[in-house]
C-alpha cells in the first residue's frame, strides 16, 4: 500500500519540477538571450517478484513479475535554438547569429552569456550594465602606423575611447578615378572667358599638412589643339601655378601616357608636386610638402582618369590626409569588429569582442550573480 502511494508521489514531485521548468520558460519569455529549458523523465528501478523462466519441452517460458517503483526526472535540457533579431538603435546592444558567447570577466572569473545588452562605463570599458562584468575581446594595436587587431592574443577589457583625439595626417597622394569627357569644346587662340569655361575641366581638392591646416590643390585640364587624345593639365595650389602636365588615351579611352612617356599596360602613372605649407606662425612660410597625383593604371578603367564621351565626373577623388578630430560616435560591424567615428571623418578600428563556443554547450550551469 506505502509502495504505490510513494510511486504516485514520485510523479507528483517530479511534474511539478517539470511545472517550474515551464513556468520559468514563460517568465522569461521577454528576457533577452534566454534559452527554454525542458524536462525529460524516465522510471526508476522495479522490484522483481518473480524472474523469467526459459521454455522447456512440457511447456512455454514465463515473464517476470516486476513492480515499478516510480519516476524520475532523466534531464532537464536547455535547448540552444537560435532567436529572433529586434533593432534597438543602440550601437552596444549585440546578438549573436549561431553559435557562441559572448565573454565576461568578473575579477579573474569568467561567464559566458548569450545576452547582448551592453553600454559603456564611465571608465568606458564595454560592459553588461546588469552586473558590471567586463566584455572581453582584442583592442587594436598600432603597427607601423595601421591599426592591427591580433585575434591569436589573450583577451582582454574592450574599451570605447569616446572623445579621444585622433591627430591630424598629412596628405601624401590624391588619387583620381575620374572621367574627362571627350565631348569637351577646343579651346581656340583668343577663347572668350565663357568659351574657356566650357573647355576646360576644374577640380578642386583640400590636402592636409601634419598640423591640419589645409591648402587647395586646384586641377585644370584642357583638350590638346593639336594632337588627338591628349589633354594639357596644370597644377594651381592656394590659387598659384604649380606644375604642368600631359595626359595621353588610347582610342578606347584608357590611361595611355604622362608627359609624352607611353606606359606599358597595368604601369601606375603618378607625379609629384611640392609646395610650401603654412608655418607655425602667421604669416610664416612652412617646409615643403611632396604629395603624389596618382592618375592611374595604364589600360584600366576602374581606378584611373579615363576619356569617355560621357559627363566629366569628379566623385571618385581620394585623398589619404585629414585633420586633427575627436572620436564622437563607434559602431560594432557583423563580425564583431567595434569601429570608431571621428569627427574629421575618419573611421578606425578599435577592438573586435570575443565569442566562446563549446561542444556541448548544456553542460553550462546557469550562475545567479548577486549585486550588492
């Protein structure tokens, strides 16, 4: 009589682990990086009355004569099913698509969660606002002037240096991946101003010394009067003559020749052009400053001037110098990489945060973490 009502009992206790392990699926049901647990049972052991006898030749075998004893719980699982993505507008809050953790350090402990709601501290080291603990990951290293991120060293506290400075570069080369547009009009001897307007192409670009200050490099190109294809450029910086040069095209508008010197296909046709730049002082004359003009590849159309019958374009002009910024805003990419946003317009690589995976991620313990 005690034995079956200790076996109803067993399942009694037992579903109600399982009513806890559904409960608690549905009070988290909003909590962000929750994963829902379930409960498999299985019987416990019988109590054998009688064994199993074999067949013989008078007659056939019996079964055993067993009693259960009850239940209990096999497991209770947590199932790593992959959630939904919702855009909150807040460049620290992450997810993760697949597998892996993120990481957290707490003193010399570290947990793992799949919850990716974090902000930056005063300190501005990336952080779980819940309970402090550090995200972990890679800063970016300098080397040889490039940010390096080495994803092969230890993990370390991921820091967000908002309002930093980043200082000014100065301009080494401008590269142009223009067109000039052969429909352009001849410019005659004794051109009136509106004629010449319409003849020549203009464009201008700021260039950068090691201070900031910023002088206008001015770029005038006309047709040749004489020779097809080719086109005469001159060079102005802060509105004074600098340099002249030729540009030559072959019939298919590729880069074809600089200054008269055919290139041989795939060669980088560039000039340099040196110039003064402003001093330390009002009024004083600083040191020269050389950058390259890089005008193209010979026979290529993608990252060189060409001569198309098509609108000259002045878009694709790239100068690699900037002012002095300061660090104003960063995002995190999908890969994890965290970028900084300067106010100078540069973009740098600050860190990358770290995942975790596991084979066998259920044999995590969830661990409850007390804030005092």
């Amino acid at each position: 009589m005690m034995r079956s009502l200790y076996s109803g009992v067993s399942g009694l206790q037992n579903h109600q682990t399982r009513m806890d392990v559904v409960g608690n699926n549905i009070a988290n049901v909003n909590t962000i990086g929750f994963k829902k647990g379930r409960v498999n049972f299985q019987d416990m052991i019988s109590q054998s009355i009688s064994g199993a006898s074999r067949p013989t030749d008078a007659r056939g075998g019996t079964n055993p004569k067993q009693v259960g004893l009850g239940m209990n719980v096999a497991s209770i699982d947590t199932i790593h099913t992959q959630g939904a993505f919702q855009s909150t507008q807040k460049a620290s809050d992450l997810g993760v698509s697949g597998n892996g953790f993120f990481i957290l350090k707490e003193g010399k402990n570290l947990f793992y969660t799949r919850a990716g709601a974090f902000d930056v501290d005063s300190d501005r080291h990336l952080v779980n606002p819940a309970n402090g603990m550090r995200i972990q990951g890679w800063m970016a290293r300098d080397l040889e002037g490039e940010k390096v991120i080495n994803t092969a060293s230890d993990i370390e506290d991921l820091i967000i240096p908002i309002g930093d400075k980043e200082g000014a570069k100065s301009t080494k080369k401008v590269t142009f991946a223009c067109n000039l547009d052969k429909r352009l009009p001849l410019i005659q001897e004794g051109a009136n101003p509106a004629d010449i307007a319409r003849g020549t192409w203009v464009v201008n670009k700021s260039l950068y010394d090691s201070f900031g200050n910023v002088s206008v490099l001015e770029l005038r190109v006309v047709k040749d009067l004489n020779t097809p294809n080719l086109w005469n450029a001159t060079v102005l910086i802060n509105g004074e003559q600098n340099s002249n040069f030729t540009l030559g095209f072959d019939n298919e508008g590729a880069l074809a020749s600089l200054n008269g010197q055919p290139g041989q296909k795939g060669d980088i046709l560039q000039i340099p052009i040196t110039f003064n730049v402003l001093g330390a002082n009002v009024g004083e004359v600083g040191e020269t400053q050389t950058v390259n003009l890089k005008l193209g590849t010979v026979g290529s159309y993608t990252d060189s001037i060409t001569q198309f019958a098509d609108s000259s374009s002045t878009k694709a002009i790239i100068q690699d110098g900037y002012g002095m910024g300061y660090m104003e805003n960063y995002e995190i990419d999908q890969d994890g990489v965290i970028v900084g946003i300067y106010s100078n317009g540069i973009r740098r690589d600050l860190g990358k945060i770290a995942l975790a995976s596991f084979m066998n991620p259920g044999d995590l313990q969830n661990q409850a973490i007390l804030i005092l």
